[in-house]
C-alpha cells in the first residue's frame, strides 16, 4: 500500500503540475507575434527570444518570492499584509490593474510607490532605509519584489481601472505628456513612438498603434540585456526623459504614475509579457 502511495506520487505531481502550468513569457510574446508576424519591433531579436527561458530576471523573480513572504521591518510583517488592489496579499492579476486608486492613501499609485507604501506604512521601514530607498538594479529588493508581483501577471490583459475620477484623471494627464513637445529638440513620446517601423539607430521602436508591440514595449521589469540588470516602468520612464533632453522626472511622482496610467491604457486587453527581455 506504501508502495502503490509512493509510486503514485510523481504522476500526482506531475499532474499537478500540469494544471498549474502557466504560459511561460516567451509564450505570450510569441502570441504577440504571431497576432503580427509583420512586427519588425516585437521580431528585431532573436537572439533575446532565444534567451527568455533563461532569463536572470526569472531568478531575481525567485529571491522576490522569498522576501515577499518573509516578515521584515521594525514590525515584523511580511508583503501578504499588504493591499495591492485585490486584497491583502493576493497579487495573481494584480499588475495588470496598476495603477489604480487606493482608498488608504488617496491616492493613484503605481506598482513601485505602492510597494514603498507597504515597506514604510505596513512593514514599519524608514523611508531612508536602503530596503526603501533603493529602486534599481538586479540585487535590490524593489526589483526582486517588482518582477516576483509582476510575474503573477503574466500573460494577462493589462487593464488597469479607470473607474475613479482620479484615476481616469491621471490617465488623461499622462496622455497630454505623452504628446507635450518640449525641450531642446521639441520632442513628444509620439516623436518616436507614434508610428510603426521607426528606428534609433539600431533600435526598432515600438508604436503605441500596434497594440501588440505596445504591450511589449511596457512590460516592465524586463531584464536588459544592455544594462545586464532588471529594470522597472519606473526606470524605463526616467529613461525616456533623458532621452528626449526634458527635465529629469521623480521617482514615483504622480507626473511619472500619469504616464504609466496612459501608456497601460494604450495597451489594454493586450497580455503582459512578464518579465520581458530587452534590448
Ligand atoms: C528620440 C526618440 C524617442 C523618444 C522621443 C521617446 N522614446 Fe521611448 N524609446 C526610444 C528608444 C530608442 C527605445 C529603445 C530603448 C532604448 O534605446 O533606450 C525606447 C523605448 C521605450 C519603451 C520600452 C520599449 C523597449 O523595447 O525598450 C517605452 C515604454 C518607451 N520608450 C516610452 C516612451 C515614452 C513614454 C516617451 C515620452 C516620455 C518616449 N518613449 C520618448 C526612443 C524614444
């Protein structure tokens, strides 16, 4: 009877499993693909393709499992505590409806401020504390919490909620900055991401019409292979600033969530590639 109990137990597992499985990122980007096979953006690197199964993201994910669910901070709670807009704890499909309004602060938050949120209001850090203070690179725990969170969305619709006046507020800000032309080359989002096929050197862009290319283009935390780390949608922003010489933006001001809001909505019912790999 032990015996039958034991031999039984690798097929249970295995079909454990297999009810479990969910689409590996590689897969969904491959859906995007094969919805528009013409996309030179969503094709430009096979190598990256080739690459995802064994992206370093997937493991910066890993160590985000473990100090999600490990009791941190001065009051000694761990990130099951904490309300990402589906109740405490619960962060399947969350993402995909960041940013949204939360009743606690009043406020529209993105992924990474509601995560700053939780390490100082719920976990008890100081906003100084490198926990909290460090956004960027691989071995932070804002990255390692970001992709673990994210990740429980992959494959999803990315549809965050435009139901309160402030959140449909600060989508509509973030559409007005998308299209602002400012600086010292009079350069919009729209400049480089408004239509499809253009190119940066030898970077194909991405085009907020193909909402395909769209939906990978905002999949954030993406490893880069470029920076060999993970990076945010935060980082990804300041990036876009810099690139088009306008002033620096804030980490996690609302200006930078406004444009998050957009750009999520310019991509919604589209499945989130998670995490993704860049250039
Ligand atoms: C001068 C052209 C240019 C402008 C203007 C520009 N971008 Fe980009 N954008 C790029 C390039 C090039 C990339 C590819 C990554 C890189 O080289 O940094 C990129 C990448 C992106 C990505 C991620 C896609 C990827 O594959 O990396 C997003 C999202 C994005 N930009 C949003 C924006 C937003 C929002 C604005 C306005 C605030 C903006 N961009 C303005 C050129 C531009």
């Amino acid at each position: 009877m032990f015996k039958k109990a034991l031999l039984a137990l690798p097929v249970a597992l295995a079909l454990g499993a297999t009810a479990n499985a969910q689409k590996a990122p590689e897969d969904v980007l491959q859906a995007l693909i094969d919805a528009d096979p013409g996309s030179v953006y969503l094709t430009q690197s096979e190598m990256n393709i080739m690459m995802m199964p064994d992206s370093p993201a997937l493991w910066v994910g890993m160590d985000g499992e473990d100090l999600f669910h490990t009791a941190r901070g001065p009051n000694n709670v761990s990130m099951e505590a904490c309300d990402f807009g589906k109740g405490p704890g619960v962060i399947e499909g969350a993402y995909v409806e960041m940013p949204r309004y939360f009743e606690d602060t009043g406020k529209v938050m993105d992924l990474e401020t509601r995560i700053v949120h939780c390490m100082t209001e719920v976990q008890g850090f100081a906003a100084d504390d490198p926990a909290v203070r460090q956004r960027h690179g691989s071995g932070s725990d804002h990255m390692k919490l970001q992709t673990y969170i994210a990740m429980q969305s992959n494959g999803m619709e990315w549809n965050n909620p435009l139901d309160h006046p402030l959140e449909k507020a600060m989508r509509d800000a973030g559409e007005v900055m998308f299209a602002r032309r400012a600086g010292m080359s009079d350069f919009n989002c729209y400049a480089c991401h408004g239509e499809v096929g253009k190119q940066v050197r030898a970077s194909r862009l991405p085009a907020t019409e193909a909402k395909g290319e769209w939906s990978k283009a905002i999949s954030w935390p993406a490893f880069r292979v470029g920076h060999d780390n993970v990076r945010s949608s935060q980082h990804r922003v300041r990036g876009c600033y810099y690139q088009m010489r306008q002033a620096g933006m804030l980490a996690g001001s609302d200006a930078s969530i406004a444009l998050i809001s957009y750009w999520t909505d310019m991509a919604r019912g589209q499945p989130a590639v998670l995490p993704d790999m860049k250039r």
